[in-house]
C-alpha cells in the first residue's frame, strides 16, 4: 500500500482512561512520518472484557458501537495494542457469527486494522525511524531495555519481530536477554481478577525473568500488560520503568 | 472458596512442587522444540495430522463401524461403553467369567477417567500398574498429575520416601535403585498376572489393530504374558491407516518427551494364533464413549483430535505454577480444561476454562494445531448460558454492555471512576481495590486513571498544520 495520508486511532479504554500519553506518543510517532491522525470520537471499547468472559451478548453491544463508529471512517485503522488489534481482526467474526451485516462489516473492519508496530514494519516498511535516545555520558554502557511480547500480538497476530526490528534500531539502547521471554505476564483481562492467585504467581515469575536481565525499562505494545507490570513492579518497589514501544520511538524521534 | 480455588492456592503454596513443575516443563519444553527441530517439514506434517484427525471424526460412526469389523476379523472381541461405569462393568465380567484374579496394566488415562482400578478391587480383583510412574501412584494411593509423566511433581526423595513406606525396602532417592526395586516387583507381578490390562494410543480402522507406545516395554509385556488382555480405548483415538499413524508416530513422542519416538511401538493386531508360541490366549476392546459423543458434531468437536502427547500442559503457565491435581479430575492442563467440562458438564468444571490467560501457547505447540482458546472461549460462552455465575459479575458485565455501548454514558461511567480512584489513590496508585476487583490488589497496584482522558486531551489539542509531507501526497489535477 503506497504510504497513506491519513489514519484512524483507535486509541483503546485503557489508553484513554490510564495511559493518554502513550495515545499521544502514537500521534507524534506518526505525524512525524507525515501521517495526519484522525481520532474517532465517542469510542469506547473493542469489548473484549466481556467477551473473554463468556458474555458474547454483552459484548456484542460495545462491539456494534466499535463497528459503526470506525465503518463511518475511511483509511488504515490503528491500534497500539495487540489484545485489541486481535479482538477487532480476528474475534469479531466469532461474535458476530450471526449476524450477517455486522459480520460483513467487520471483515471489512478487519483489513483495515493494524497494530501500531506492524503498520510501521509491515505496512509503512519502516524499521529505522532514526529515534535516538539520549547517551548517559561518556564510557557509560546504554541502557538496557527488555522487550515484553504480548500474546495476542506474538500469537494472536503472529507479530514475532516488527517490535524487535524496531527497537533494534533505536540508537542508544540495548536489547536486554530475558528468561522465558515469550511466556505470558499472567494478565489475560478478567483473568487477572478472577484467578488473582494464578495471576499472581505468573507476574512474580515474569517480574523475576525481567529484572534478572539486567533491564531498566520494560517495552510493550500492549497497556493491558504493562498496567499489570506496572502495578506488580511499583508494588514490589522495583526500579523498573515500563512503557509502551511508541513511547520509545516517539522520546528517540525527538532527537538526543 | 471453591474447591478448584482452593487446590490452586494450596498448590502455589509448595515450593516443592514448583521447582519440580519447572525444572520437568522446562526439560520437555526445550526437547520438543530441539527434536521438531529435527523432523524435515514438521509444520506439514502436523497439518496433515490434523486433517487426517478431523477428516475421520467427520464419520466417526462409519469408522468405528468398520473398525469393528476388522478388529473382529482379528480375532478380537469388540465391547461397547457408553459410559465409565458400563466400561468398568464389562471388564469386570470378562474378569470373571475368564477366571481372572490378578491384573497387570499399562498406563491408560482412559481407565483413570472411568476410575476402573476402584471397581476392579470392589470386585475382588487384583490390579497392579506397571508404568513406573502409575506404580507410585497407585504405592502413594493418588492420581497422576500429568498425562504422560504421571509422578511430574514427585521429587525423587519423595518417591523414594513412598516405596520405603509402603513396600519396606530401604530408603534411597537414587533414581537407578529405586527403578531396580520396582522392576523387580513388576517382574514378578507380569509373569503372575492373568489379565493385562492396557489402554491404546490409536486405533488403525483399515488394519483393525491397536497401537501402543511406551518407553518401559510394560505395555508389550502386559499384552503378550497374561492369558487375557482386555484394552479400553475412546472412540476418538481412531486413525483412518498405516501411513496416517506414521504422521501420528511421527509427532507424539516429539511433542511428548522430544524423543523421536518411544523405545517401543507395539501393533497389536489379536489374540495368539494356531501355531504362534507368544500372545495371549483372548483380546478384548472396549470401546469407551463416556460423552464424546456428545461433543462431536458441536463446537468443541475438534477436542477429540487430541492424541494425548501433553505438550499443552508443558507449554502452559498456569500449569506450570499449579500442577495437575489442581485441575481436580483425570486430565489437566489446557485439554484437560475442555475435556473435563466437554465430557462431565459444564456446570461443575466452569472454573476450568476460566484458569487460563488465553496465551494461546499451547496452540502453539499442539501437534495437531487444536484452537484450544477457542474452545476454551466457547465454554465459557456455554458457562454463562448454563451455569450459574455469580450476580455481581452477571450485573457487571450487563452494566460495562449497557455504558460502553453509549458513549455519554461510558463517558460519565469513566468520570465517576475517576473521582472515586482519586479519593481512593496515594500518589497516582491504588493500593486496595473493594468488592470483586480486590483480586487484582492482592498482588499489584492499581495506576490510577489520569486526570485526563485521551479524548478530552485530543479535544483540546490546538489545531496543527496538516504534516507537509501529506501535502505532497495530495493529487495534482
């Protein structure tokens, strides 16, 4: 696809309610690469608590709200979240199996929509986005940093290097080695609630693999990860710093 | 707390049972990866084994029909269960009307499902388990925890502890002395017995033959020295030929152990025949349907493709920090989360399918790429539909349907969270959540919302020059 002139944001709940700044970071990263951002008003959720939960009818409300608003709207949809960009492309077809025109509609839906980092790699093929973060200072190693592969993106949309590629070319940082890197955070939605024990347990073990890398920030495509990382490191009194991918590219893109 | 609950948080309590949990997924994880590694073309040759798999069970009926025949033609006599008690009874009565006293069995997930050993003892038979594994087991008075390496949470001190407890040898946690113990009671018990009992890992419909894998030799020993044999096999492990178990051989042991495949691959084609100086005199099958049948045909269908290697369970996280007797019935891990609801009901096994991040590794790893999180979403569907679910949450996922479907509503919903997280919040983090969300503070902090959400920020962004290379764009007419 030649480069578009235009895309649409969608920016996902957890975003808009806990994390604006990474939807800001979004935007930056990609009017910078001349790109102009529309943002869909009144979007609310892809709906996938609900539907990860066995509440398809539930769910199908919030989803029908999602396909009206982003089918009145024309270009590349984004979405810096892998659990999100899954639910749109590949679960709706399960929920609205039913339902002929809104099936229909979000087929449609479903190639328009990009996860942040693949349209980057994948569409836009772009890897080296000359971000370059700030050098400690002389003789000082860069800072590591270990790159969280969120499931719904590693598996769900087969994402295994796009985030990989693009953070290995941000100048001044390190790609840290974690333990058992692929092997998930323990967050999953409601999963996160409903089995906190369980829950509990994987972080503890992701946690541990993260801070034995030697890493000082945790880079993610997916908030829903990163606020449960982020809320078992703060609650451990861990050092480290957790952000999303466009966070990085946005601060490098800055320039040092 | 429930039950299943329950067992996870006593579960996560042993450090024990961690270690060994880590260090047996860790071992089998790598071996899988490093002997797949090894199989030229092994993407297509799990593609073909699903296809082969799903093809046959789009017939089940006319197979096993045929598989009857060509069993019977082998001399084999073919028995139907419709459920674990008709399976356990029909073996029962082959015992006794054959005379038999004392059984020896080879590993069988089957018989654990239709818990046989229980009837098999209140009949007054005796049974002893010959996969070293299930020999502890039975010694330990448990259930197995894995579906191929029944003692996975046992250290060897603790089976060591065990054999010293309940056959009185000295206590030794080498693995070698232990092994030497065991094969010398198996030994005697094989040449005694005189019913082997086995489970199968295929069915051949073309050859009327059942397969049997292992590493120990037990199961060729348990078919051929006892004058009876008598297999219990689900209607689902049928395959259509010879070259579809090839595919099959081909990935179970790689998936299972990372073992190219197992020591021994016994086909089994019938009792001995005139002139043969090896075999046992009678072979029985049972044909165990115990809800199968009632998944095929439906969304879970594609479950009974599992051929049972457990490289899900491996693979799984959940697993991996809970172990098997978690799971609280014959399979665990992540088949083990639809075969149970699959076969018992949804009603009582909800909480299984509900023990899962959706990860979606153990797909990955499946030989015969089952969509295990799309069976895993689908029960829960069924659970919401049929089973009860707690009020509050029933009333709180409507309330997140109802808001987030409007978004005035949605928008005042988010605001009044945000008033309440601010009172509630000490720097920017909730340190307690109340209610139903108190899981989630049990082991995190909860960032609060910003004062701001992205919309209300993009709102009142000023407006920006459209990017210049966007003007470029703009066609020239």
């Amino acid at each position: 696809m030649p480069k578009p002139s235009k895309v649409q944001l969608f920016h996902t709940c957890i975003i808009n309610e806990v994390y604006p700044e990474v939807g800001l970071a979004v935007v930056n990263v990609l009017e910078r690469l001349g790109i102009a951002v529309e943002v869909p008003l009144n979007q609310t959720c892809c709906g996938q608590p609900a539907f990860n939960g066995g509440f398809h009818a539930d769910a199908r409300k919030v989803a029908r709200l999602t396909v009206d608003i982003l089918s009145a709207t024309e270009g590349p949809i984004i979405i810096p979240s892998g659990s999100c960009g899954d639910m749109l492309t590949h679960q709706y077809h399960m929920l609205f199996a039913d339902e002929p025109d809104y099936l229909e509609k979000s087929h449609a839906l479903s190639k328009r929509c990009h996860e942040f980092s693949m349209f980057l790699v994948d569409v836009l093929g772009i890897r080296d986005l000359g971000a370059h973060l700030r050098a400690p200072g002389p003789g000082v190693d860069s800072p590591k940093a270990a790159y969280h592969p969120s499931c719904h993106l590693l598996r769900g949309l087969g994402a295994k290097s796009q985030p990989q590629a693009l953070l290995a070319n941000v100048g001044g940082l390190a790609c840290a080695e974690v333990k058992d890197q692929e092997e998930c955070c323990g967050f999953g939605g409601m999963f996160s609630v409903k089995n906190a024990a369980i829950s509990g347990a994987m972080l503890e073990n992701k946690m541990r693999n993260l801070e034995a890398s030697g890493a000082e920030t945790v880079i993610s495509c997916d908030m829903g990860c990163l606020l449960h990382l982020a809320g078992g490191l703060h609650r451990k009194g861990s050092k480290l710093a957790v952000k999303h991918l466009a966070q990085v590219l946005d601060e490098g893109m800055q320039g040092p | 707390m429930s039950h299943f609950l329950d067992r996870v948080e006593t579960a996560l309590r042993d450090p024990d049972l961690k270690t060994a949990l880590g260090r047996a997924t860790e071992r089998l994880g790598s071996r899988r990866s490093a002997s797949l590694d090894s199989l030229p073309d092994s993407d297509a040759v799990r593609d073909m084994a699903r296809r082969a798999k799903l093809g046959l069970l789009r017939d089940l009926a006319g197979n096993l029909e045929t598989f009857e025949k060509n069993l019977i033609k082998n001399g084999i006599q073919v028995h139907w269960a419709e459920d674990g008690a008709a399976a356990n009874r029909i073996m029962v009565e082959i015992a006794k009307s054959r005379g038999c006293k004392r059984a020896v069995k080879s590993k069988s997930m089957a018989t654990e499902e239709t818990h046989l050993n229980h009837d098999l003892l209140e009949a007054g038979l005796e049974v002893l388990e010959t996969d070293l594994g299930e020999y502890i087991v039975q010694l330990a008075e448990t259930t197995p925890s894995h579906i191929i390496l029944p003692i996975i949470h046992m250290t060897k001190e603790s089976i060591g502890k065990v054999m010293h407890e309940k056959i009185k040898v000295p206590y030794t946690s080498d693995p070698e002395k232990l092994a030497k113990i065991a094969r010398v009671k198996l030994r005697e018990a094989f040449l005694s017995a005189d019913l082997g009992i086995t489970g199968a890992n295929f069915g051949v419909v073309d050859s009327g033959a059942l397969v049997l894998v292992s590493n120990e030799g037990n199961a060729r020993l348990v078919t051929t020295l006892p004058r009876v044999h008598v297999a219990v096999m689900g209607i689902e492990k049928l395959v259509p030929s010879l070259s579809d178990l090839d595919l099959m051989i081909k990935i179970l042991a790689r998936s299972a152990t990372g073992q190219k495949i197992t020591t021994y691959t016994s086909l089994v084609t019938g009792p001995r025949r005139e002139g043969e100086s090896d075999g046992c005199q009678e072979m029985h099958v049972i044909l165990l349907d115990n809800g199968r049948s009632r998944i095929l045909g439906g969304p879970l269908a594609e479950i009974l493709g599992c051929i049972r290697c457990g490289a899900c369970l491996n693979a799984c996280p959940v697993y991996k920090n809970v172990g098997g007797h978690a799971y609280g019935d014959t399979y665990p891990g992540p088949i083990g989360s639809i075969v149970t609801p699959g076969l018992r009901g949804i009603k009582a096994w909800k909480e299984l399918p509900d023990a899962s991040s959706l990860c979606g590794a153990c797909r990955e790893v499946c030989p015969v790429r089952l969509d295990i999180p799309r069976m895993l979403l689908e029960l829960r569907k069924q659970a919401v539909e049929e089973a009860s679910i707690p009020w509050a949450l029933r009333i709180g996922l409507w309330g997140f349907g109802v808001a987030a479907s409007r978004p005035w509503l949605y928008r005042a919903g988010a605001g009044l969270f945000r008033r309440a997280s601010g009172l509630m919040a000490k720097s920017g983090w909730i340190h307690k959540l109340p209610g139903l969300a108190a899981g989630w503070t049990r082991s995190r902090d909860l960032k609060a919302p910003a004062p701001k959400s992205f919309q209300e920020l993009w709102r009142q962004r000023p407006v920006r020059p459209a990017p210049a290379a966007a003007k470029e764009a703009a066609p020239v007419r």
